[in-house]
C-alpha cells in the first residue's frame, strides 16, 4: 500500500499563540511551519508550498487581509486552501472571510479537536477536487504521488513521489529548491545534502526512460521546473 504523505500546515498566528496552535497541529501528525505577519506568511507560503494555511486574521489592523489576496493572487500559492481563525460569528464576518479568498472558518475559542478536523476536512476536500495533475503526456496523483505516462505508471520511491508531486503543484512555475529540501519525509540531517539532487536526477531518468516528452528543467538559484517538450523548445 502507497502511504500519503503528511499534511503540511502553516500556521500565521501572533507570536503568544502560535507555538500553542502549531503544537496542537503537531500532535495530530501536521508537519507544521511557522509565521508571523503578511511579508513572512507569503515568503514562507512560497517556500513550503504548504498542504493548507491556517491564519488569524486579528494579528493587526490590514496585514491578514493582505496576506490573504497575496497568497491568492501568486500563481504558486493562489490555490492552497486558507482557514481563518475568526473572533466573531456575524454575517458580515462571513461575508468578509469569502471576499478575502477564505475556504473556511472557525470561531475563537475553539477546541483543538475541532480545528484538527477542519483542517483534515479542508485538504481533504481540495485534495479531492484537485487529485490529478496533468502535464502533457504525464498525470500525478497529487494525493499520494503515484504517476503514470499514458497507461504506464512510473516506479518511483517516495521521495520521488514527493519530489514530483511538489513539482506537479507549482506546474507551470518553478518549484523553489527550499520546499523541496524540506518535505515531510526527509530527515533533519537531509537539508544539507545533496539528496534532492539525486532524486531529481533519478526521476529525469525515470521520466526520459518512460517517453511522452516531460522533463524537468534546472532554473538556475531558484529550483526546478516540470515542462513538455514542446514547452522546453519554445523557452530555449
């Protein structure tokens, strides 16, 4: 049986709560990182390329707002879901969570129960209406990592599976080499390696091996890109 890969969550909370609500995530089995304000959530947004955002959107007067249309607009981080950490129940409240790009809502104070199941529920739903990512001859399973090329599924690892399914995320942009040396299955002794380059190259191999004109492209201190053939000829 292929295991799904961890849900990774970042959490945007004032500095007094965040440690609380990221350890509540934690014990529930969230690889969780950490942010504080709209300039360190984007930048950290575009770095982890996490599963789901939770934000409190009661930080300070206009930065979650900001954070929120940010995060919806950038290419790379426009379709990761967003939960609020709302203060109050109102219909304005609802109406104003909808306008700034929210998928979903829970009312302080809550229990950390709840918020679990929220978050599952969340990643769940949009890992469901967005499964398969299709990239010329390739389709990704972005739920678990399995790919095929055509009707042939490719043998891959599950750091390949990782590797490939961030890279099928970002598609048609770059992949930044940062999320990729922190995914979840990586051990902390892997950042400083040179493990993403051996998958990376492991998957080119698997993926030239297999035909259908899809490769991934080196873009140069920055991370890596998937592109079809076709692609590739028209950037050179």
């Amino acid at each position: 049986m292929v295991a799904v890969t961890a849900i990774s969550a970042l959490v945007v909370e004032d500095p007094s709560l965040r440690g609380i609500l990221a350890r509540q995530l934690s014990r529930a089995g969230f690889v969780v990182h950490e942010a504080h304000g709209e300039e360190d959530a984007v930048r950290r947004a575009s770095e982890a390329l996490p599963d789901v955002v939770v934000l409190d959107l009661v930080l300070d007067a206009g930065a979650p707002a900001r954070a929120c249309a940010r995060l919806r607009d950038l290419p790379s981080t426009g379709d990761i879901p967003i939960l609020a950490l709302a203060g109050r129940d109102d219909a304005a409240t609802k109406v104003r969570l909808l306008e700034l790009g929210c998928d979903e809502y829970l009312v302080k104070p809550y229990e950390p129960d709840e918020l679990v199941a929220r978050v599952h529920a969340l990643v769940r739903r949009h890992r469901s209406d967005r499964l398969v990512r299709r990239i010329g001859a390739l389709r990704i399973d972005l739920a678990t990592g399995d790919a095929w090329i055509g009707a042939r599924a490719l043998d891959l690892t599950a750091g390949e599976r990782a590797i490939l399914s961030t890279l099928a995320r970002a598609y048609p942009l770059v992949a930044p080499r940062a999320a990729l040396d922190r995914l979840p299955w990586r051990a902390a002794d892997d950042v400083s390696s040179n493990v993403t380059e051996v998958l990376v190259a492991r998957l080119r191999h698997k993926l030239a091996a297999a035909g259908g004109g899809v490769e991934i492209r080196t873009v140069r201190r920055t991370g890596y890109r998937v592109e079809t053939a076709g692609r590739a000829q028209a950037g050179a």
